[in-house]
C-alpha cells in the first residue's frame, strides 16, 4: 500500500498543487494505512471501513473529517483510473460542515511585512528578487488573488498602459482586476524591467519567474510570503491566503458592496462572499465595545 500512495502523491505533486495541500493528503493517507494495518484491512476494504469511520469519530473536527474524506475518494479515483483496483460502491457519509471566519492580517501587520520586503538587499541577484518578491505581494493584498491564479499570470495578461490584469481563477473563469495605484503600476513596470535579468527563454511566457528563468511555483510564491513572514515577525501560522481575506475584509470595511467583492474575488456563489460580512461585523462590534463612550 506505501508504494501505492507514494505513486499517488507523486502524480499529485505534477499537478502543482501547494506544499500545504500534499502535506495533507500524506497524512490523511499515512493515518488511513495505519489504520488498515491496525484493523488488519486490504486496502478496498479499508477504504470502506475507514469513511464509516470517519463519519462516526468524534477525533476530528468537521472540517478536517470533510478534507480526509476528499483525499480518500481522489486516492479511490486514482485506483480505478490507473486500474490498481476494480470499482467498489463507496459507502455514503454525511459530515457536518463547520462555518469557520476567514483569517486575516492586522494592518500593522500588513504595515511590517511590507517594510520587511522594501528593505533593499546588497547583492545584484537579491535585488532582483525582491523587486519581483515586493510585485508578487503588493499584486496579493492589492487584488486579493489566489496563488494558483499569480502563478498562472502571463505577461500578455498585464496591459502596462492601465494595470489591467486578466485573472484566470477556478475552472479557467476569467475576470478582469485593474492596479489603480499609481505605485502599484510603478512597481510593476519596475518588475517587468527586471524581467529580463531572469534570462527567461524566448517561449516562456510567465509573468512571474524563478531562478532559473521559468514559472514561479505555487510552492515558490509561499515561500517568498514565509520568508518575508518570519523576517517581519508577524503572526507565524499566516499564509499567503491571509492577505486575499486581507484584501476583502478592508473592501467591506471601507463600504464596498458584497457584490462588488464577490465579483473581485472571483467567488462562484455569494454565500462565500457573505462570510466576510461577518468578519466585519466581529470587528465593528469589538470597536464598538473597546472604544465605544462608557456611560455606565
């Protein structure tokens, strides 16, 4: 069975998702095939035992019962796919879906990670990097993008003239952000510049690129958000998600309508965008009662 899942975190891995997201399919599958070997289960059968499992143990949170449940169905597609196993009926769970508010950064937060990624490096390569490492976040918090949508950025995607940016975010929708601040243009036409020293090769069309002149990878772009994270010492369980939930929050703060946000986010459905009304509404109310005149 170990062989099995490394092959299916190996595919997984081609597929470029993010580090945090095949660090949670190597656990729920490493806790799956202890729990097979502690029940003495074949892998088929163990893949029925262990989802009752899961809808009955009170180990897990809702949330994090719903992520294994997801991993072990794409682990079962990728049996009868790659024909390792024939089709066997799934028993049918039903977990509870737990509503948790989005986290965000404070803007003193906000304030010291972008501090931390102006200070100017010494060495030609470094200031390269920075340059590109300041677009990259300034581009997160400003538009509120997803990784996976920064990376997938072409140059063709950004009108210099007047910071349009063609966003291709979830099943390849496509949505049209502009950077309206002047800096903000500035700073990209200072990237695009330094571009070049990245020696890119004459077919690459990424927008943003590594070392080696080729596409930055998600797990490139977290780990320029770490890096800077931990030099400005600013909350150390953040991801660069913290900043689109940033981005949203401030916009319904500043008395953007949930429409507009929804539209800016690229959010399918309004329910997903409404959950910011309440991160707002907490904070108002925290305000209301810290700052609030005391009459009694």
């Amino acid at each position: 069975m170990e062989n099995i899942i490394h092959s299916f975190l190996h595919t997984k891995k081609l597929e470029n998702l993010s580090l945090s997201t095949l660090k949670a399919y190597r656990a729920d599958l490493s806790r799956f095939a202890i729990y097979c070997k502690e029940h003495d289960f074949q892998m088929e059968s163990g893949i029925t035992h262990y989802l009752k499992h899961l809808e009955k143990t009170t180990k897990y949170r809702p949330n994090t019962k719903s992520r294994k449940l997801v991993t072990i169905k794409l682990f079962y597609n990728y049996l009868l796919d790659n024909k390792i196993s024939h089709h066997f009926p799934l028993p049918q769970v039903k977990i509870r879906k737990e509503k948790r508010l989005p986290k965000t950064l404070t803007s003193s937060e906000v304030k010291k990670l972008f501090s931390t990624v102006s200070i100017i490096p010494k060495s030609k390569p470094k200031i390269r990097d920075q340059i590109r490492d300041f677009a990259i976040l300034n581009i997160l918090i400003s538009l509120g993008l997803r990784i996976c949508e920064i990376r997938n950025l072409n140059v063709h995607d950004y009108n210099i003239k007047d910071g349009q940016l063609i966003i291709f975010g979830k099943n390849r929708k496509e949505r049209i952000l502009f950077l309206t601040n002047i800096q903000d243009k500035a700073m990209m036409k200072k990237y695009l510049a330094t571009r070049l020293h990245y020696s890119p090769l004459p077919d690459e069309t990424a927008l943003f690129l590594n070392k080696y002149g080729q596409r930055l990878s998600i797990y490139g772009i977290e780990n320029i958000y770490y890096k800077y994270r931990d030099a400005a010492n600013i909350n150390p369980k953040s991801t660069p998600h913290h900043l689109r939930h940033s981005f949203a929050t401030e916009l319904l703060n500043n008395g953007a309508n949930i429409r507009d946000i929804q539209e800016l986010l690229g959010h399918a459905s309004i329910t997903t965008t409404e959950i910011y009304v309440e991160v707002s509404s907490t904070r108002k109310r925290k305000v209301l009662s810290e700052f609030g005149i005391k009459k009694y």
